[in-house]
C-alpha cells in the first residue's frame, strides 16, 4: 500500500481482497451456498464508522471477493471536534481505559490524570483521521464476523489493503465512476441504478426519496456556488 499523506491530498482509492477461497459475497458454485448477505455487513459497518471517524466516503462498491471505497481525510473536523466529541466516537468501537471512564462521568481528576486523559484524546483525534484505523476497524469485524460463520480461523483479507492517492479533481471524479461502475463492468448490473451495495445507487435513492444527506455519503456540488461542501 502506498503510503498516505494528507499534505499531498485526502483523498484515496483504497482496496481490499479476499483471500480464502470461500467468497467474500456472491455466490459460491463449489461450495454451493450464498454469502451475499455480507455484502450488507461491509456497507453497514462502512457507514458507521464514517458516521464515527472523521474519514468520509465519496464512494463504494463491494464485490464478490473485493471491496473498493474512495475515501476523504477530513482534517478540519477533527481539529474542532471537542474532547468529549473525540471520546465518544472512538468509545463507539472500543473500551476505554477506566480513567477516559472517570473523564465521562465528570469525577474530580487530578492535575496529573487530566494531563494524561488529554494526551490519550489527542492520540485518539489522531486516529480518527488515520485510513489505516478505519480500513483495520472495517476489515477486522468482516473477517471475524465471516469466519464465526464459516466456523474457522485464519486470515480472511489478502495482507494488507491497497491504497491509491488521487492527487487531483480529475482523478476523484476517475476514480469514483470507476469504483460506482465496477458492477456494470463486471456483468453483475445492467445500470447504477440496479447496483447493489455501491455508491451510485445510494445516491440515486436519496435522491429519488428527496433524501439527500440520508446516505452518510461526502455531498458534492455541481456548478460552483456559495456554502461549498468540502
């Protein structure tokens, strides 16, 4: 993977691969059973984590044995985000030391335990921000939830994710059509529109529902205006 720089860009194409030779989803004609359902475990999970980092997604596709997602480092937020902020949504997906717990319930800290409450906030701000947490958080329950399923251990992801930074607005605009595109390409969809678990057809309901924001997807703007989204 390469390696990821926000002062270059925040924004990165980022893929993950099966490695077992059961499906990740889809339909596996030797084994002869159906994984399609947890290609609804990686969208869910996907969106909550967004919804909890400050690490947005401009687009998905999950596939049979791989995942595709386009995603932004949103900086600005997580710079602002008060410490209570920062807590809560790193609690929403780990424990936290008794002394963060102490730090929520509003006990009297000591000069020297709010001096370290503090610095394990700002280490978990950082994180909050870091692609590799998030790609870990996402990939890690996948491959636990899908080996309880199979009743098996053992790595369930090819090492590591790949990642791609797309360094202008050229490349974003590339690399989300190809990412929202890649079930037409492969034959599994007719149109975006009848593409399940992308991108593409979130936005397209939202829409159609007049529902915009409902997506938990990064908003674009077409025509330059005012109140610009990020």
């Amino acid at each position: 993977a390469s390696l990821i720089s926000v002062d270059a860009t925040p924004y990165y194409h980022c893929v993950s691969r099966c490695v077992r030779r059961s499906f990740l989803c889809g339909y596996d004609e030797h084994a002869q059973q159906s994984y399609e359902h947890r290609r609804g475990w990686i969208e869910k999970r996907l969106l909550a984590l967004a919804n909890a980092f400050c690490v947005d997604v401009c687009a998905y596709a999950i596939m049979s044995n791989h995942y595709h997602v386009v995603l932004h480092i949103n900086m600005e937020k997580a710079k602002e985000l008060a410490q209570s902020d920062v807590v809560e949504r790193w609690l929403a997906f780990h424990q936290g030391p008794s002394l963060i717990q102490r730090f929520i319930q509003g006990d009297k800290l000591s000069e020297a335990e709010a001096e370290r409450c503090s610095e394990i906030i700002e280490v978990w701000r950082d994180r909050l921000t870091s692609i590799s947490w998030f790609m870990r958080l996402l990939n890690q329950h996948i491959a636990s939830e899908a080996n309880k399923e199979d009743k098996c251990t053992g790595h369930f992801w090819e090492g590591r994710f790949k990642s791609q930074a797309l360094l202008d607005e050229k490349a974003l605009a590339a690399a989300m059509a190809y990412v929202d595109l890649n079930p037409v390409r492969a034959a599994i969809a007719d149109t975006p529109e009848t593409s399940d678990f992308t991108s593409v057809k979130a936005r397209i309901e939202a829409i159609e529902t007049d529902k915009p924001g409902a997506v938990g997807l990064l908003p674009f703007a077409g025509n330059p205006r005012g109140n610009m989204p990020d």
